[in-house]
C-alpha cells in the first residue's frame, strides 16, 4: 500500500451494512473500501445501548488504528441511531450516519405527515425517528421493532410466502393507521422490499436511505479535496467471526464478490 492510499472506512455490526457499500461502489467507483462487520457480536439490534457503543466504538478503533480511513460511514440504522453522537466526539475522521438522510427523504415523501418505521429493536428503543421526525414538523409517527426479519433476509428468503406473512403482521397495524410513508430503517430490509411492498397499499412510500448516504459520502468528499481517481480501487473486509458465512450471505446483498477478507479478533 502507498502511504497515499486512503479508504472509506465502513462500519457495521455484519452483512447488512453491504446493501449501502453497494450504492456506494456505483456512486463512487474510483474509491476504495476497508468494511468492518462484527460477525462475532451480531446482531447489534437484540442488544443493550451499553453494549451496542461499547462494540461501535472498539470498531472504528480498530478501523482507524488500523487503516488509512479517511472518513467513516456508519452503514447501519442501529449503530448511527446509538452511537453517532458518541463516535463523533471520539474521532477527527468525518462521519456520516444514515438516520439524517433517511429523515430528509421521509419528509420530502409524506403527504398526510403519517410515518411508519420498521427496525431492529435497539433502533426502535432508541427514539431516534420519532425524535427526529417531530423536530421536523407536525408529523406523526408509528414506529414497529421487527426482529424477525433481518435473520429472514440473511437466510436469502426474500420470495417465500412465509416472509410474505409475517411481513404483513409487523406491517398491518401501520397501514391501519393510515401512514402513508414507510422508513426502512434496517440495512436488511431492502432486499425484502417485494415482500414489504406487497404489505403495502400502493401510494405508500417506502424510504431506503442507500443512494442519499453515497451521495453525502461522495458531496463530504469533494468538499474535503479528497476524492481519488484510482483505477484499481480495494476493496477489504474485517469481520470478527465466520468469514466463510459474510461471504456467501454478503455478495448477495454486495452484487458482485467478496475477495479479501480478514478475520480478526477483538
Ligand atoms: N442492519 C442493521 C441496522 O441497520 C441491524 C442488524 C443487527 O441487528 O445487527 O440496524
């Protein structure tokens, strides 16, 4: 590695945070990677807010202890809505966390100020969308942990009618109440987005962050003179258990391969 060699460093508590690397790879294909996904310690979203920063903040330790990281995408919805606070006050790296964007787009999408959100439960607990959401503006918000559903996505059981059906109970008492936007606020949730949509009446919006966090990430970028124009960006994968798994559940929501990755402990 050159010592000019900078990456975007990504964190995660495991694969999901792949379905936003993914939109970042299209928007900025010059760049290169180092992603972290605590495989070891997943899922973050059934855990305590004590442990949920204490993990996010040994991550990006480690990856910027480690790594030429020259700004940090915080690629979950559990960690931003946790941690983001906390992790900014610790590093110099810029960050950028995918609760912001996400709020941005629910308001430009509702019309009868009526938003669901669906997600881990730490994300649920958390508040953050509600909180968000009211400061900006008469909205009103229904919020539904799903915890089913981020291990149906990593199974890859994005068509079968069982997703189909639990989907429509977590869904339903939203509908009922009449929302007319619906925040994804899991890095699982997009390759459900079939089964999600079927839930939903038609005019209902869904909102998935993934192209506005790339967009942010490329607008820090070039504000900081920090782009870069390598035609041979890398691309590199720390986890903390069971490479072998990452791998195969990660390419699926990745798109394309998984070459280098490294197992590590903590
Ligand atoms: N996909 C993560 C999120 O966006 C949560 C997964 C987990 O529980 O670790 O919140």
């Amino acid at each position: 590695m050159s010592s000019r060699w900078k990456a975007i460093g990504m964190l995660d508590s495991g694969v999901g945070g792949l379905t936003i690397q993914r939109e970042i790879l299209n928007h900025l294909p010059n760049e290169s990677t180092v992603y972290f996904g605590d495989t070891g310690r997943a899922p973050y979203g059934s855990k305590s807010m004590e442990s949920i920063l204490r993990f996010a903040e040994e991550g990006i330790k480690f990856l910027l202890n480690n790594y030429p990281v020259k700004l940090v995408v915080l690629a979950c919805h559990t960690i931003s809505a946790v941690a983001y606070e906390h992790l900014k006050s610790m590093v110099d790296a810029p960050l950028v966390e995918v609760v912001g964007p996400t709020v941005d787009l629910a308001m430009k999408a509702t019309r009868n100020r009526r938003i669901g959100v669906i997600g881990t439960e730490a994300l649920i607990n958390s508040n953050i969308y509600k909180k968000k959401l009211e400061e900006r503006g008469d909205v009103k918000v229904f919020p539904q942990p799903c915890p089913l559903l981020m291990p149906l996505s990593e199974e890859g059981w994005f068509k079968e009618p069982e997703t189909y059906s639990i989907t429509r109970k977590y869904v339903g008492p939203l509908v009922d109440e009449g929302i007319d936007t619906l925040i994804l606020g899991c890095t699982h949730y997009p390759p459900l987005i079939e089964a999600i949509r079927s839930a939903l009446p038609e005019h209902v919006e869904l909102i998935d962050p993934a192209v506005a966090v790339a967009e942010e990430t490329s607008r820090i970028l070039r504000e900081n003179n920090m782009t870069t124009e390598d035609d041979s960006p890398r691309h590199l994968y720390i986890v903390t258990d069971n490479p072998e798994r990452f791998k195969r559940v990660g390419e699926r929501y990745l798109g394309r391969s998984i070459y280098y990755i490294r197992l590590i402990t903590l």
